[in-house]
C-alpha cells in the first residue's frame, strides 16, 4: 500500500521559492531519504508533509487521502510524526513529561504505557534518565528522547530531521541501529533528512537529492552511493 504522495509540492517564505515542484512517494514500510547541502529544501519539505509549513501549490496524500489543506494535529491523528532538527525538547520539563506531550493525542492509557515501554526498550538510556530535566542531556542522549517523543504518538510515518547533527559517533550508531529496528520489526516507515550523505544513502531503499528546493537526482540509496554525480557532490569522491 501507498503510504505517501507528494505531487509538485512548492513552497515559499514570502517571495523566495524553497521548495519547488517537488514530487516523490513511498509505499509503506519504505525508508526513503532526502539529502542536499544546507537551505537545498529538505527540511521545508518535512515542515510541509507535518502541516507546519503551509504548501503554496501542490498535494500531499498519506494513505491516499489528501491532507494539504490539514492542520498539523489532524496529520498526528493520521500517523504522521516528526523529530525536528534542533530537537526542540523543553528543557526545564523531565525527560517522562516531555515524551508523554508527544502522546497528547493517543487516548488509551493502556497504549501510552506501551509505547514508553517501547521506547525504553529502544532507547535504554531514555529510560534511565526519565526523571531527569531534559535540558540537562547531553546532544546525543537529547536527540534519543526527540526520536522517543516523536514515537509516543505511535506513527505509521516517522520523519527525522539531521538525528546525526551534531552527535558523537557512538551515539549515531545507536541511533542507526533504533532505526534500523524500527523499519525491520515495526514496520515504520521513515523520511530521513541527513547532511550525512553517506549514512542516509545507507540506510534507504530510495533517495532523492535536492539542490535549490528541487530534486536533481533520485534513485535506490545503494544505487546513489555509485552514482558519480552523488559521489562528487554529496560524498567528497
């Protein structure tokens, strides 16, 4: 089953065009990434699909149906959600609150407890620093809750904006093997926008580069790490 289409979607801040004409899609379970050099698009293009940007022309369809005109939340209730570049946790809340206001639109009380018994058991240092303020994690442990807190709403679609910036390499690898898991046993499927080229491609089934908020080349990401236009721009070969 289709899980997303994106159809000459455009965007703009006022009379700069970030984001233009830009199609791609997914079938469910996919992992697909989007890479560029900063300001190519790429997270304008995950603000879009979550309804936090508006779209100036252009459809979005998750599961078939069309949610551009939909406000953010309705896309949450759709089984949409994002990790955004920054994290943007609260710093002065505990690592607990700040994953429980990712849960503000799951109803059962029995299926919060599941999904903080699933992240915990992904992420075990999640667990072990719940009662701490968030805002005293380090970068790689405060990205691990921002993946957490986006899977408390127990999404079929899961972005995740640059979860390598700025992390230590250990750390990244733990975070690849969340995603990993995630796809392979849950079945999520993921939008991954990374600077690191290299990893993203890795990880995909299919990629698409952007440059100037347009896609210049798309392909299976194995497929990409070859492709010699990819190698010179994106991988430094």
């Amino acid at each position: 089953m289709r899980m997303l289409d994106v159809e000459s979607l455009t965007v703009k801040y006022g009379s700069l065009v970030a984001v233009r004409e830009v199609s791609f899609s997914m079938n469910e379970g996919e992992v697909i990434a989007l890479i560029g050099s900063n300001g190519a698009g790429k997270s304008t293009t995950l603000n879009a699909l979550m309804g936090l940007v508006r779209a100036s022309s252009g459809k979005i369809k998750i599961r078939g149906a069309e949610v551009h005109h939909e406000l953010a939340e309705n896309r949450v209730l759709r089984g949409v959600a994002l990790s955004p570049e920054g994290r943007h946790l609260f710093g002065r809340m505990t690592v607990l609150d700040n994953l429980l206001v990712g849960a503000y639109a799951v109803k059962s009380r029995a299926d919060i407890r599941q999904s903080l018994d699933e992240v915990y058991e992904l992420f075990p240092r999640v667990y072990e620093r719940r009662a701490q303020l968030a805002g005293s994690l380090s970068g790689g442990e405060q990205q691990m809750v921002a993946i957490s807190r986006a899977l408390m709403a127990r999404p079929w679609l899961l972005m995740l904006d640059e979860p390598s910036l700025g992390i230590a390499p250990k750390v990244v690898a733990e975070i690849v093997l969340a995603i990993e898991r995630l796809n392979r046993e849950r079945g999520i499927s993921i939008i991954l926008v990374e600077q690191n080229a290299r990893l993203a491609l890795r990880l995909a089934h299919h990629a698409y580069a952007l440059e100037h908020g347009e896609i210049v080349v798309s392909g299976k990401g194995s497929d990409l790490l070859d492709d010699p236009f990819v190698r010179k721009a994106y991988l430094g070969i």
